[in-house]
C-alpha cells in the first residue's frame, strides 16, 4: 500500500485556486457566507483600479510620445 503525503495531494491543480480564487469547477469560494459581500465590494474595487491603473500608463506613455517628438 502507498501513502499519498496530504501536502502533495493539496498541491495537486484541482485543489489549488484559480487565477480568479475560484476552486474546482464549481466556480467556489473558500470565504465565510457572511463575508460574501464585503469580498465582492473589495473585487469591484480591486478592478476599478486596475482599469484606472492602465489609462493612467497609456496616458503617461501618450505624454512621453509627445515630448520625444517635440
């Protein structure tokens, strides 16, 4: 009989989360219910930023365009 070690078989793709912190195909969460909504509201957020983020680095790209041209 073999002995899978616990380490290993967490580490297996299936139990690790996704690149959205989803596990396993169910689209799940390993977050308290009563977390649900502030962990969406920090999501949303997260997101916005980022969308921020990049206008902010295509504007500054814009800008160093425009002085290397002058």
């Amino acid at each position: 009989m073999t002995h899978t070690p616990l380490l290993s078989s967490f580490q297996s793709t299936a139990e690790r989360p996704n690149a959205q912190g989803r596990f396993r195909g169910f689209g799940s969460k390993y977050v308290p219910q009563m977390r649900m909504n502030t962990l969406a509201e920090l999501e949303t957020a997260y997101q916005q930023l980022r969308k921020m983020r990049c206008v902010f680095l295509l504007s500054l790209c814009f800008l160093k365009m425009i002085i290397k041209d002058s």
